[in-house]
C-alpha cells in the first residue's frame, strides 16, 4: 500500500512539474506519421529551423525513443548538461534550435530495447525535467504508428495542433486516416497534413517525376475536412544533408525543399491565429 502511494505522490509531482513546463511554451505541436518511411523526422527537423529562421524560439523534442534520428539529423550529438539540480537536464541548442533526444544517453548502435511503460516513462521525463525555458513552439517528432509513446506525448503535453506526414501513394495514406482519425479521437483542436516525396526533381533536367503520384495527401486532407499544410518533394541533397547533419532549410536555402518548409511554417502559423 505505501509503495502504490509512494507511487502516486510521485506521479502527481511530476505532472506538476510538467505543467509548469507547459505554462512557459505558447504553442505545442505533435508530428505523426501512420507508418514509418514518410520521413517524419526530416519534416519535424526542416520545419523547426523554418521556425527558427521566422525568428521563433522553438524547441524540438524526439519522442521517438526505439529509433532517436533528431541528433543525427541537426548534426550534433553532444552530451547533455546537469540544469544545476541534478534531476534537471539542459536541452542541447544547435543553430538555434533547442532540442532533447535519448540518442546521446545510450551508446551507439545499441538497441533501446525497453517496453512501453518505460519508454512513456522517458517521455514525461523529457516534459518534466528538461529546462525548455519560454518556448514559441515545442515540436514533438513522435513514433510511427498510434502506439503507447503517441498516446503519452498527446495527453501530457496537450498540443493544440498534430501534423501528419503520409507520402501520396494509397499504402501510405491508408495509414495517415487511421493517424488523423486519433488525432481525432484524441481531440487535438488542429490537424494538419504533410505530403511528403510529392515528385521527384531531376538533377540534372530540374524535371519533377511523380515516383509515388501527388496530390494523395491533399485530397485526403479536404476528405477527412483537415487542414492541408504543404507538399514536400524528393531532392537528392535532402537525403545527404540529413545524413550529414545539415538540415536543408540552413544549408540549402535556395533549393525547393527548403521553400517548401517555410512555405508550410506559414501555413502552420496562420492556423495559430
């Protein structure tokens, strides 16, 4: 009996611990995807430095725990910081953007093989004991699928808008309404949706080529009557920048990719308003 007491006491201390995290950050964002593949990470990544080059602060937490690709992806894998408390943890901040991952707590290529209490347990951690300070926008780049981890991030970190990522073709989008239909049930105030791999540019011609179709993500998003964010298409330098840490938003300015993501941060921003 002491210990479920002991137990309870400690969960109610830290829910106020993440509320008070939460009183300090305006907007809350989750990013899902129905299945994985839909590069959920590079869109939560290049969509964050869009925010930050807005002039926004912006803090970007991978809530992705069995697969942590954020430092990867920002390029920097440093270690963390004591917040002076020793309970407390200082988010790296990385051109700007202030970002928290398990990937630089574990050794790597070591599998994170936890069950999913443990990996929500590590979540509510990452909202309670993580010194965000005043955010404009905390983005959650989220787990594929609509798992334990999707269901702990939405109903402790109460966001006010989800992001869904889906490519255009059918075996994808099946995936994206069973992701925009919890959103749903969830009662997440604003859907958004994300059409990542619209076309393929050339090269070499700047041609686009519709590999996986388009236009799939837009019409399902008028279908379900969600918002319809923006569509992304495949460049051959965002596959390298990701891998090389050098999101293309910063590092690719000019390409179309990166006019997509600022595109889709306005859009994100006007349904703020």
């Amino acid at each position: 009996m002491k210990q479920d007491s002991d137990r309870a006491k400690q969960m109610e201390e830290q829910k106020k611990r993440i509320d008070s995290v939460l009183n300090q950050i305006e907007h809350r964002v989750v990013v899902f995807s129905g299945k994985g593949g839909v590069g959920k990470t590079t869109v939560s990544v290049n969509l964050a430095y869009a925010l930050v080059k807005m002039n926004h602060k912006v803090g970007l937490l991978d809530a992705d725990i069995t697969g942590p690709n954020v430092p990867k992806m920002t390029g920097d894998s440093s270690p963390y910081r004591s917040g002076g408390d020793s309970r407390l943890i200082m988010p790296q901040v990385k051109d700007g953007l202030a970002v928290i991952s398990i990937a630089p707590l574990v050794p790597e290529d070591t599998p994170v093989i936890w069950r999913g209490p443990l990996r929500s347990g590590t979540i509510r951690q990452f909202l309670s004991d993580v010194m965000w300070g005043e955010l404009e926008y905390l983005i959650a780049d989220l787990p594929p699928g609509t798992g334990d981890e999707v269901l702990t991030a939405v109903q402790d970190m109460h966001p006010q808008m989800a992001i869904v990522v889906t490519t255009p073709q059918e075996v994808s989008l099946m995936d994206c309404r069973r992701a925009v239909n919890m959103a749903k049930k969830l009662e997440i105030p604003t859907i958004g949706v994300v059409e990542n791999m619209a076309g393929l540019i050339c090269p070499y011609c700047g041609k686009e080529i519709d590999i996986l179709g388009r236009g799939g993500g837009e019409n399902m998003a008028r279908q379900m009557e969600v918002s319809f964010l923006g569509r992304i298409p495949m460049e051959i330098q965002t596959r390298i920048s990701g891998d090389q840490g050098r999101p293309m938003v910063l590092h690719e300015p000019e390409s179309k990719t990166a006019a997509a993501f600022t595109e889709i941060a306005a859009n994100l921003k006007a349904l703020f308003k």
